[in-house]
C-alpha cells in the first residue's frame, strides 16, 4: 500500500525532461543501467534507498519531492476534499467513502488539521452507518484522530477544538463520566481577548480592524448563547416557569439577530427543540406551532446552507473565509442536510403520537418534497 503512494517514475520523467537528458545520460551518472531507469519511471521497480540522497541532489530537489511525499496539505486542499467527500457521502455508498477517508488519514497522518477535518467528516456522517455497531465504530475511529490532533498539534486553537470533538465522541459513546473529565478544567472564569484586540488594533489606528474583531466576538457569542439555551430548555422543569422565560428569550435572540436570514441552521435547530419540549409538556398545539415554523424555515430559500454575514455584520466575511476551515460552508452536504431536516421530524420519537393529525402530515410531505435538491 504504500508503495503506491510513492511517485519516483512520475518525478524522475518531470525532472529529466526539464534538465534535457536522457535516460541514458542519467543511468550513466547514477552507475546504472538504461533498463533500470526505464523500469524506475514506470514504477515497474523502485531505486535502491541507499540511491535516493544522489538521484536528488542531482535534480536539485529533497528526496520528499523525489518521492511525491505530501506530508501536509494547504487550508484549500484540506477545503476542497472535504467538499468532496462530503458529497461522496451522500452520493456513494457508506464503506466506499470511509474506506477513501483512511486512506487519506495513512497518507497524511502527520498533517493534524487534515486529520481534524476527517474526524469531523466521521462525526458528521456515521449516522449513516448500517447498524449501531457500525456507527460506534466510525465513532471511535473519529476519536483516535482527535487523540493524534491533540498529541501532535502545536495550535492551541486546533488542539481545544480536538479536545471538544473528543468529548462529544465520548458522549456518543456512552462515556460521559470521561467526558465530564476532560472538559471541566475549561469551567473556570475565562476572559474574552475580543475586546482587549479590538482596543491594541484601535490604538495603532486601524478602527476597520476593532470593529470587525468586535462583530465576530458578538457573532460567535450570539451562536454560543443559543447552542447553551437549547440543552437548557431540556433540562427545566416540566411545569416550571423557567421554561416559557428560556423559550421567550431564546426566540427573542434569535429575532432581534435575525437568525432566520443569518444563520438558519442554528434557528431550525431551536425550533425542532422547542416542538420537543412541548410534547414533554403535552402541550400539542404548541408544538404543532413551533414544527410549523421549523418546516416552513426548512423549504424557505435558505439554500444552499452557508455561513456568512448581513447588514449589521457587515464585516465577516474576509474572517468566515480566512479563519474557519471550511470557509462558508457547513459541515455537511445539501442533500444530506435536506433529508435529516424531515428525519428529525418523521422519525422522533417524541412525534410519535402527532402522526395521525392531518396538520402533521401536511408538514411532512412538505419536508419530503423538500429533499429533493434541485439540479
């Protein structure tokens, strides 16, 4: 196997034809015989180790470069392969696309935000796994790339995020006691630099740069506050009070930002909680009413699914493409996000009950007219 990553004949064709010398010439310099380069860049046979340190220095390259080794790939290589196999992943078969991720993961093992990326793509799609099994077990390969980010990686960023997907790999798993583990070092008081940076840029007179260090501070908090109000919702009382404040103030939130145009996803999200909670309660009409929302949300023309900014944060997308890993995109495909917006609904079990009212039915059809991504 990896023997077939090595591109020796490939290198040495590209390197002779730019020098303008023969096969014969370079078997003459290396001692060898015409055949035996001949056989080297057809990858019929590989060149002896001990020939390597000479064959590149004659070309002027490392031997990394003589034997097509990519140890690291660029932000926009990582990019674009993930866009790839994220289609794969809604296109081919399950196996197919993971069996291409590990060998990705052996090819750059030492490339850790490559790795992160994989162990992402594996947290985002082993629900389509055959059987709970199967799923566990793409579970637990994502988090042995977590661990290797973590142990390998120098940016502290690129390691706290590993430590995050590694918790919640746990948590999947079973493991939450683990996972208590490994986050509640991080409960302490912590400072936001949003403010301190935007101040330094503002003090040497780059005012532009102050506020977009402030506009992505208040995005990203605004995310953050909603992502820690949903679980919240769950956990309050059946017939407490600090239900309806959570949901007044979560929907709140979400219209003074505007999430419906801003971020969607995230609104969808609050709104497929919401229907949740209310069945909980017995509270049928209203979760009728939230599901209304989250469908008529989910067939809007809100595709395809991007981050990205709008009148009020009018500075973010420079920082969108520059500093997040995939740029505007979301972590999975259009048709996969489509079809898991109507499993959410059809197959919750907190719906179960709701399946034989017309009005849900409606709300269903309308969620699987939806899958179909137009061509």
């Amino acid at each position: 196997m990896i023997m077939k990553e090595l591109n020796i004949g490939r290198i040495l064709i590209e390197n002779r034809h730019k020098r303008g010398i023969t096969q014969e010439d370079l078997a003459e310099y290396m001692g060898v015989s015409k055949a035996s380069v001949s056989k080297w860049e057809t990858a019929t046979t590989y060149p002896d180790i001990t020939l390597l340190p000479r064959l590149a220095s004659y070309f002027n390259i490392s031997i990394d470069e003589l034997i097509g080794y990519e140890p690291q790939m660029t932000r926009s290589d990582i990019r674009r392969l993930y866009r790839q196999i994220s289609q794969d992943f809604s296109a081919k078969p399950f196996e197919e696309v993971l069996a291409f991720c590990r060998e990705t993961a052996d090819k750059y093992y030492a490339c850790t935000p490559l790795l992160f990326q994989l162990g992402c793509l594996y947290v985002n799609h082993y629900m389509l796994a055959a059987t709970p099994e199967a799923r566990n077990a793409v579970l637990e390969e994502a988090l042995t790339l977590f661990l290797r980010v973590k142990q390998e990686n120098s940016e502290a960023g690129l390691t706290f995020q590993a430590l995050t997907m590694e918790a919640f790999c746990l948590m999947q798993l079973g493991k939450g006691a683990e996972s208590i583990d490994l986050l509640t070092p991080f409960m302490e008081p912590r400072m936001a630099p949003d403010a301190l940076l935007s101040a330094a840029y503002l003090s040497i007179g780059k005012k532009e740069e102050a506020r977009r260090t402030l506009q992505v501070g208040i995005y990203q908090s605004v995310l953050e506050l909603i992502n820690l109000l949903l679980p919240y919702l769950s956990l309050c009382e059946a017939d407490s009070p600090a239900f309806e404040k959570t949901r007044d103030r979560s929907l709140a939130v979400a219209e003074a930002f505007e999430l419906q145009t801003l971020h969607p996803s995230i609104l969808l999200s609050l709104y497929l909680t919401l229907a949740q909670e209310s069945m909980r309660r017995q509270n049928t009409e209203q979760a009728l009413a939230m599901l209304k929302r989250y469908t008529d949300l989910a067939v809007s023309d809100i595709y395809p699914l991007k981050l990205h900014g709008d009148s009020y944060f009018n500075l973010l997308e420079d920082w969108i493409e520059e500093m997040l890993p995939l740029g505007s995109d979301l972590p999975r495909s259009e048709s996969v996000v489509r079809k898991s917006l109507r499993e959410s609904v059809s197959e919750n079990p907190a719906f179960a009950s709701l399946h034989k009212e017309k009005s849900f039915q409606t709300l269903l059809l309308r969620l699987k007219a939806n899958e179909e991504v137009p061509a």
